[in-house]
C-alpha cells in the first residue's frame, strides 16, 4: 500500500470537509473575489482581533483623559466629553464602543472558524486553549467599562452582575445589596472600576501574547486596506448612530426598560428570564467544553519529524520554515556546528521540515535516503522509491507526474488515465530536487498542486513552495529544470474538478517532448479565465 496516495479529503474524511465548512470557504472564496486574498478580512481574523483591541487602547486612553473617578462627576464628564466635544471625544466614545463590539465578534467568529476547520486539535491544543480565556476576560472589562458610565443601564448592569454572583458561595444577597444600595457607592469604589477597566485588558494583551507563542511570524496586524476599512466603517457607525448615554443612576429604582448591548451584556437579562444558577451552569459547560475540546475525541497523532545527527550540517533552512515554531538549534553532538532539534509537542508533522533540508534530494546515490530532517512515517526515502516503481510499472512517457496536498484538492484513489500521482501532507514538503528528478526520468511534466494561498492548513507551506519552485528560496529549483514543463496550480479541496480542468489545460500547453526553452514556472489558480473553466 502507497504512503502517498492522492487522497480526496473528503473521502478520507479529513478535518474540516463539513457542510458548515464548505458554506464558510464558499463565502470566503466571494470575499476573496471582492477583496481579493490578502485584503480578505475573514482570513486575517486574528490580525484584526489586535487591530481591534490597540483601536479600543488608544480610544479608551483619551476618554481617560477627562474621566472623572467619583460618584458625581462619574456621568457628568461623560455627557461633557460626548456633547461638548462631540467632534473628538464624542466621536472617540462611539468608535471605542463599536470597536469593543467589532472585537467581540472577531474573537467568536475566530474561534468558530478554527473549529469548523478542525484546527483546535493536536499540536494546536496550546494555541486553543489560550485563547479561549480572552472571550471571557473581553466580555467581563466590557461589564466594567459600562459601570463606569454611572447611567441607568450601568445600575442595571452593576444590580444584575451582583445578582448573578450573589447565588456563587461566598456571596450572599445581603452583600450584594448593600453594595449598590445608597451611600455604599463611593468615588473610592470608582477608583477601583477604573483600575479593573485598565487591568483585564492588560490581562487579555498577556493572553493574545500567549497565543501566539507556538507560531513562527505571527500576524498581529490587519492588513493596510482591511485596517483602513474597518477604521472607516466603524467611523461611519459611530457619525451615524453615535453612543450616547441615559440618564443619570438613580439607586432608588431601576427603569422598566433600557437598551442592552447584547454582545457584552446578554448574560445579564438571562439570568432573569432563567436563573442566576442556571446562567453559570451553561456558562461553566460551555468553557469546560472548549477547554476540552482538543481532546474530544481523543486523536493518534502522526509522528512528529526526527534528525539524523549523521546528516544535518545546521543549514538552519527547517528552523527558518517551520511554521510553529518547532524546531530549535543546538551545538552538534560531534562538537561541529549546529543541529536542528525538534519539539515534539509543538511538531505539525507536515513535512515542510523535510522539503526544506538541502539533503533530501533524490539524486544522492544512497541505497537508502536519509536526510538530516524527515517524517519517519513518510521519509523522502519512501516517496523516491514509490516514484521510481512508479515511473517503471506505468512508464515515463506521456505521463504527468502530480504531487497533491491532501489538505487540498485531491484526485482521489484512481487518478485520471495518464496522471501519476501522489498526495502529500502538505505540498510544503515536496523538495524542489523531485521536479527536476521526475523531469529527467522522462515524464511529460510536473503539477504541484497546493491549496489556494491564504489557506493553507500549514500557514506557510503554499508561500515556501511558490518561492522554492520559483527560485526564490533555498532549497530552490535549480535553473537547468525545463519549466515550460513545470506547473504549480492552486486549488481547494473543494475544487477537484477544477484541478483535473487545470491539469488538462497544462498538458495542452506542454511542449513537444525534446523542446525546451527558458520560462517562467506556469502558476494556476481555480477561476482564472483560462484554466479555471
């Protein structure tokens, strides 16, 4: 049996290959269209999230400015700042609410989007389980940042809070009551509003910091266009609906209707339209249940990457390209030089370590190919021997050689007639030598077929293998390698039809077999007009 073989992901039942899945890559894919890959918000959610969170620091820094920490003056600066200013501080009070708002939305569709693509689980489970404090620690300095306001809907929301905590032990309805009843609210109390509106965001700073500490070059910031469209629109909400305050609190009564912020605040009604227990319990299950979820089924993991001590020179190229940060050098056993050492918690087992190491080239003239860095369970050395029974059980001539993603579009278990092809764990793993291997061993062309860019299961893996086949990055294709017959084509694992048209349309481009001339390497993607239809 093949270790390789050219999968279908849907078929191999893959992470990620749902209803709900293909909904959401549908409308990614629009967006895509409209905005094009790299300005497509919904790919950058992350970015946008700490966009979003420095926007609601530098907003709530000048409202700061000319807060008023007491009892009386809590309300009074506030309509001051929003109506004797509106042009700044009006404005800057609507966009750090709607930002505060926007920020609450990223972080849930965040979250559902790396859920629905099965990217919670195994070596992620670090970067899962750090993120999920962050949508409670948001939603609890937004409940503080509305008690500062000192209005009617800021009683509400300071009798309900305590409310709800009252029933935990420890609390106790007497308390809770004599904490918001007249004259227990002091400018001290204030004081210590504010101090808690300042800390948790440094919290949730902290926590976004731990988030991303297994991944190599993070996106922390929105793209130039996604930063300035979001700017705008929530510029736009905040001329046309400004936030505005009601009126001052009175702790004598609460009003019979306010308007609730239903992103930071839905917890509150709840507990009156259910109960206080009942609203922690559902509470406490779902973040028991996200806390859990890597491990909900429990999974095998793929063995993650090994080094051979007898082959790595230190080259430093599987450090520079491992996208999670998985690989760390230290001085060589032998006392010369360096060697690569991998973390085996944090190791994606894709293989992009093995495509980058100079070793791993198919024209050493070993009986067994050992690279310094490789996946034990799918060495270079299998995938060069598979090829070669390949190429001599099928022939060489009139063939094309495909190497897929099994993250990607696949071909299935039985590739169209006059297709050999093998699936891979990420194209990112295919060193650049086996095009040019292929090449020379008769076969009519080589496709590379990678996920679209910006959606790679990997991160980098789409990026390294355009710039690797390009010549752009070490190990690169060398110059000899005839690339009118070389073709790296981009498509979903939704777009299986449009992977064999694209393969189609490159065998209609080749060349006649002994014509060669300089070229760029062909590049296609799933839409483009020529090859797309």
């Amino acid at each position: 049996m093949s270790l390789f073989p050219p999968l279908d992901p849907r078929e191999a039942g893959l992470p990620g290959s749902g209803l709900s899945v293909r909904a959401w890559r549908a409308v990614e894919r629009v967006l895509d269209r409209v905005c094009g890959v790299r300005d497509n918000p919904l790919r950058q959610l992350g970015a946008l999230g700490f966009y979003l969170f420095w926007l609601i620091a530098v907003t709530g820094g000048y409202l700061y400015i000319f807060y008023d920490t007491s009892v009386d003056g809590a309300h009074a600066s506030i309509e001051a700042l929003t109506h004797e200013q509106w042009w700044a501080g009006g404005v800057m009070r609507s966009l750090h609410r709607y930002a505060s708002d926007a920020f609450i939305v990223v972080i849930v569709l965040h979250l559902l989007r790396e859920l629905m693509l099965g990217r919670f689980r195994g070596f992620r489970w670090y970067s899962w389980l750090s993120g999920v404090p962050t949508l409670w620690l948001a939603v609890g300095c937004g409940v503080i940042g509305y008690w500062m306001v000192w209005d009617t809907v800021a009683l509400f929301v300071a009798t309900a809070t305590t409310e709800w905590f009252g029933v935990l032990p420890g609390f106790g309805p007497a308390m809770v009551r004599n904490f918001i009843a007249d004259g227990a609210v002091s400018d001290r109390f204030f004081s210590l509003v504010v101090f808690l509106h300042i800390g948790l965001p440094l919290i949730i700073l902290l926590a976004m910091w731990a988030h991303i500490q297994r991944l190599t070059r993070p996106q922390t910031g929105a793209t130039r266009a996604v930063a300035l469209w979001s700017l705008a629109a929530l510029l736009a909400l905040s001329l046309a609906v400004p936030a505005l305050s009601e009126p001052p609190a009175n702790l004598t009564r609460l009003p019979a209707t306010l308007p609730i912020d239903w992103f930071y605040l839905a917890p509150l009604p709840a507990i009156y339209a259910f109960s206080p227990e009942g609203v922690w319990i559902v509470s406490a299950a779902l973040t028991l249940l996200l806390g859990v979820a890597p491990w909900l089924p429990p999974m095998k993991r793929p063995a993650p990457a090994t080094v051979s001590p007898e082959n790595c020179n230190g080259c430093r190229r599987c450090f520079a390209d491992c996208p999670y940060a998985a690989i760390a050098m230290a001085p060589h056993p032998d006392g010369s030089g360096e060697i690569a050492v991998v973390d085996d918690d944090r190791c994606a087992s894709c293989g992009i370590c093995a495509g980058a190491c100079p070793s791993a080239t198919p024209f050493r003239s070993t009986q067994r190919l050992v690279s310094g860095i490789d996946l034990p369970d799918l060495t270079v050395d299998a995938l060069r021997n598979e090829l070669v029974d390949a190429l001599q059980t099928a022939g060489a001539a009139g063939k094309i050689l495909v190497f897929t993603c099994q993250r990607g579009a696949g071909l299935g278990t039985r590739p169209p007639q006059g297709l050999i092809a093998f699936g891979l764990p990420c194209a990112g793993m295919l060193p650049p030598s086996f095009v040019e291997y292929a090449l020379r061993a008769g076969v009519d062309g080589v496709v590379v077929a990678a996920c679209p860019e910006g959606d790679c299961e990997f991160r980098f893996g789409v990026r390294w293998t355009q710039e690797r086949i390009g010549g752009e990055r070490e190990p690169r294709l060398r110059r000899a390698a005839d690339r009118t017959r070389i073709a790296v084509v981009h498509a979903s694992r939704e777009e299986r039809g449009a992977l064999e048209r694209s393969i189609q349309a490159f065998r209609a481009r080749l060349p006649a077999q002994g014509a060669r001339r300089e070229g760029a390497v062909a590049e296609v993607s799933f839409g483009d007009e020529e090859d797309g239809q």
